[in-house]
C-alpha cells in the first residue's frame, strides 16, 4: 500500500473493491445456480473459480492503494500491527461493509432481481463456526507471512481451497457476511446466522497472529 494516496483515493478503492468482490462472488453464485440444473457441486465449483480469479484481479488491481483488504478482519490485524493508522480503522470498516452491500445490490440488478433482498439460507452449527474459524485463521496466516510479491496468488488459492474443504464455504470475512444477508441467493446468509460466523472469523486472525508472533519469536531466537 503507498502511504502517499490521500485518505479519499484509499476509501474509496477499499469501497469500490470490496463490492466488485462481493458482486463476483454473489453474481457467480447465481449464474452458477441458474447453469448447474440442480447440480450443487457444480454450481460450487463455478462459484469458487470466479472467486478466485476476481479476488486475484482485485488484490493486484487493488493493493497499490488501499492494500485491498476487503475485509475488517484483515483491516483489524494490520491496525494492530501498525500497518494502518488506527484512525484510519472504523473509516476502512465503514466503506467495505457500504461496499459489500453495494455489491449485492450491483449483482442483483445485473441478474434482473428485486436489488433489496434479505437471505433466508440458514448457516449455522458448531461445524460452521469452527469452518470459518479455520478460514480466516488460513487467510490471516497467508496475509502475515507469504512473500510480498505472492500474497495475492496464494490468498486467492487459500479461498479457492476453503471454498472445498471447510464445512461453511468459506466467507472468511466480516464484511462478506454483512453483504451476503443481503442477498437471497447461492452465496447468502440468513441474517440470524452472521453473528456466530463474524464471531468466528474474528477468533480465527487472532488465533493466526498468535500464531504468526510464536513462530516469527521462535526464528529469532
């Protein structure tokens, strides 16, 4: 991120990459939806490839700006690290959750459905909760210790990955949560189901940047 980007320019790449990714991964659930004739697996497997090349894409595109984190966890992490100015935290946080549900909003009207929506699809159970805790555990570890120049390659496939093997898909991120109950489609969440996963993706990147202190103290000793 270059520090010499007034406050504006930041905000608003944050807030605009934060929808496009919120308008790939609700967009793609619902053409994957519509193509897959019923075929769950499939339509997962055209969401996560759309995932993972749009978050590429933005990360790069992104990154030189605002360090494109999309992500209040993310965003969290890096304030305590000194990587972003605290006063800069709740303004970061402000325009992705806008950005999230703009982002929604954007999928909806290309899809030709109603653009105010709330979601239906219920997430919820231990399962879940330990699923987008080791989610955003991966994604915090990834951000925190990956060479520079790999960071958005392997974020991208950490996703791609955790679309498959954890139980909740994988949203890994606060502001994916808030955007998502927005939308009553594939990718959505039920509104009562967000706190148990935003409580868990905040517990997972504290987990990752204990995680990532223990063994960075271990290789200085």
């Amino acid at each position: 991120m270059d520090a010499d980007f007034p406050t504006s320019r930041r905000l608003i790449a944050e807030g605009l990459g934060t929808a496009l990714l919120l308008a790939i991964v609700i967009g793609s659930g619902i053409m994957a939806q519509r193509l897959a004739g019923g075929n769950v697996a499939l339509a997962l497997l055209a969401n996560t490839l759309a995932t993972v090349g749009g978050l590429l894409v933005l990360i790069e595109v992104f990154g030189p700006v605002s360090g494109a984190h999309f992500n209040p966890a993310v965003s969290l992490v890096m304030a305590s690290r000194g990587q972003l100015a605290w006063a800069l935290l709740l303004p970061y946080v402000a325009v992705q959750l806008l950005g999230a549900v703009s982002g929604a909003w954007l999928a909806h009207a290309m899809f030709d459905m109603p653009i105010v929506q709330l979601s239906t699809r219920l997430r919820s159970g231990t399962g879940q909760w330990i699923a987008e805790g080791v989610a955003s555990f991966g994604l915090v570890m990834v951000i925190l210790r990956a060479p520079a120049t790999r960071v958005s390659a392997l974020v991208a496939a950490w996703i791609g990955a955790a679309y498959w093997f954890t139980a909740s898909t994988s949203f890994a991120n606060p502001a994916a949560v808030f955007g998502r109950m927005f939308s009553d489609s594939f990718a959505g969440i039920a509104p009562s189901s967000a706190l148990g996963f935003v409580a868990a993706e905040l517990a997972g990147a504290a987990l990752a940047v204990a995680a990532h202190g223990y063994f960075t103290e271990t290789i200085h000793a």
